[in-house]
C-alpha cells in the first residue's frame, strides 16, 4: 500500500473489538494469567497496547523494523545517546537545534561523550573529522532552520567505512516526504510533537531503527530510563499522523507561495526554502526526498524590523514548535538556538534578523496578507 493509505488506515483493525480508532488503554499495569504467563503486557513503562500500535506504525512508515516511541523529541535523543560511553566521540551538523547541542554539550558531555560540529554539506569535511574513537554521525536534512542538506548517500558509505552509526533527525520532513532508513540509516529520530501530532496539542517523540538488535537496546533504555509516552498521547499521535498526507501537501503548497511572495519583498534579504529553484543542496535533497516540506527561513535587512514583525503578526502565531495546523512564527537565535555559542551560529546563518516560518493550512493569501501589514513600513 503507498503512504497515504498506511496513514489513512493506522490502527484500523488492530483491536480485538474491530474498534476503527485504537483505543486509549489507561491501564498502568495488566493481570496476569498464571504464574509465569503473561498478556503481553505487565506494566505500562514497559508497554502499552495504545503505545506499541503506534511505535508499530511509525516503524511500518520509515521502513525500518523497530519503533519505539517518548515522551518528547528529546527523550528520543537522550536514549539514542545512552547508547555510547564515555570516551566515544561523535560528529554532529552544524546547523542543528539548540536543544540537541544543549543536551550534548551540558548533559553528556561532563559524563565524557565529545563532539565535533561539522559542516555536514561536505563530505570531506565528515570524513576530516573522523577520529579513532568517532561512533556515530547525527545530522538534520534540512537542518534547522537554514536548510541545509547532507547527502544520505554520501553518509551511508562514510559510516559504511569507518564502522559507524549512522543517525537522522526527520523531524522537518515526516516520512511522507523522507525515509533515510531507505539510504542506509541505522537510526531516525522524529519529535512527533512536529509534523505527525500536526496540531500542536500532543508533546513526543519516535524513534526508528533498521535492525532488531539496535531496537533491542534502545528498547532497553526506553524501558530503564522511563521517559515513554502515555496513552492518550500516543492516541493523539496516531489520530494525527492519520491526515499527514492531506496536511503536508496543502502546507508544502503554500510554503511554496510564500517563500516566492518574500523573495520579491524589498524588506527581505535572503529566503531558505528548498522549492526555491537557486537553493543550494536542492538537487541532492531532491535526489533523496519527494517534496521541499514546509518550513521556510528567512532574513530580514534590518534587526529592528525583527521586533516589529513579531509583535504585529495577527494570523500567524509568535510561538516556538512547527508542523502544526496553524501557521507559527519564530525567532532561532534567542528561542530555539539560544543555547548554541553565537559564534557557531553565525557560521551556519543563525542571525540576528533571521526568522523561522512553519507554514500551516490556512489560505495562503491570508498568509502573505499578515505578512505584508507586519513587514510595511
């Protein structure tokens, strides 16, 4: 079955009940039969019906074998870093989310995990910062939020190589528009708060492995560490991955639109979208994903105009997140990139006037028209 179908259908027909929407099972722990036997459920950290239909249904979307599924974006992150000692060493993208390089730096680094920030656009780069004691490479395509692109292909045969790990946020694309899996990833990361969950009223995480055995040992931290994601959460999930399809298309159509609405605006120095056709790395993530998504980047010419954008803004909201339903706003270089060192983020075009833009599914001349009134002089 394609996508859209897989989408349309999850959970359907999974419940004894013949129930078409999974339903919620509250139950923090399960009776057992016997001594010794088991449902297959014994208690809730461990597994839960509503939870392991979900962690099945992402694992069916990316192509891989294991889904396992959190209680945010970064407790995913968290428990695929538990996978390495101190001493391990590993290469991550530049341009990345601050909460990833917060919890990397501040959080496993005094535990002895060490990291290399590299320019992941370049291949020779990945490979000159290789050590004896690198373990893994973690990259964003399209990173967040100046959309930069690693080549998947490029990475599967450097990881190939040197023996190893190789790891993807796809946070920005969904599986609807990208499966790394497919290219040789060992492990996807989705904060499922993002564009599966798709209205801004669930917090989660996913994670997809290619093998068993690494779905085995990240089950073993899931389940150690706690941090899992409740039933009801896990519903929310399911009942908005189901219009993923719909959502993704009529947002990336509109994203489109704007991206060449801000282009012409001569308040408006650079735009970050990758439909637009002089985007670079556009060809190598066309050669890997089937759509340019919905997040859209762009630099103001002045910092003043910074302010004045945000707080004129009516439809679109002035918030953090993305992948919702409605359009949101935001400000990288003091809200989600914050904890990143302005040097770093200068270098990858995290600047003082750059502006984050997550398309929704609002009529997109609604879209353009709050941007104009916010951006006129």
């Amino acid at each position: 079955m394609r996508i859209e179908t897989l989408l349309a259908q999850l959970g359907n027909g999974k419940d004894h009940t013949g129930a078409i929407s999974y339903p919620i099972y509250p139950s923090a722990t399960y009776r057992h039969p016997a001594l010794g036997e088991s449902t297959g459920f014994d208690y809730s950290r461990s597994g839960n019906p509503t939870r392991k239909v979900l962690e099945e249904a992402i694992a069916q979307l990316e192509k891989g074998k294991r889904g396992l599924a959190f209680s945010s974006g970064m407790a995913a992150i968290a428990s695929c870093l538990s996978l390495f000692k101190p001493g391990d060493h590993l290469i991550l993208c530049q341009d990345l989310y601050g909460g990833t390089y917060r919890l990397v730096e501040q959080v496993y680094g005094p535990l002895g995990l060490t990291a290399t920030y590299v320019d992941t656009r370049s291949s020779q780069k990945i490979r000159e910062a290789i050590r004896e004691n690198t373990k893994a490479i973690l990259v964003e395509t399209p990173t967040n939020p100046t959309m930069h692109i690693t080549d998947l292909k490029e990475m599967h045969q450097i990881c190939k190589d040197h023996d190893l790990l190789m790891i993807v946020d796809n946070t920005f694309m969904s599986p609807y528009l990208q499966r790394p899996i497919e290219v040789g990833a060992h492990i996807v990361i989705h904060s499922g708060t993002k564009y599966l969950g798709g209205h801004n009223d669930v917090v989660a995480g996913l994670v997809v492995t290619a093998t068993e055995e690494l779905g085995e040992k990240l089950y073993f931290y899931q389940n150690a560490i706690g941090a899992v994601l409740g039933p009801f959460d896990a519903w929310l999930l399911l009942r908005g991955m189901k219009s993923l399809a719909l959502r993704m298309e009529q947002s990336q159509a509109s994203a489109q639109a704007l991206a060449q609405w801000l282009q012409e605006h001569k308040e408006v120095e650079q735009v970050y979208y990758l439909g637009l056709p002089e985007h670079p790395g556009r060809e190598v993530h066309f050669a890997q994903a089937s759509g340019a998504g919905a997040m859209v980047s762009f630099a103001l010419r002045k910092e003043e105009q910074v302010e004045q954008v945000l707080s004129r803004v009516q439809l679109i909201s002035f918030a953090e997140s993305l992948g919702g339903v409605e359009s949101l706003i935001t400000f990288p270089a003091k809200q989600t990139h914050g904890d990143i060192p302005e040097e770093l983020r200068l270098l990858t075009g995290v600047t003082s006037t750059l502006l984050r833009l997550s398309v929704g599914i609002e009529n997109v001349e609604d879209l353009i028209a709050d941007l104009d009134q916010a951006l006129r002089d």
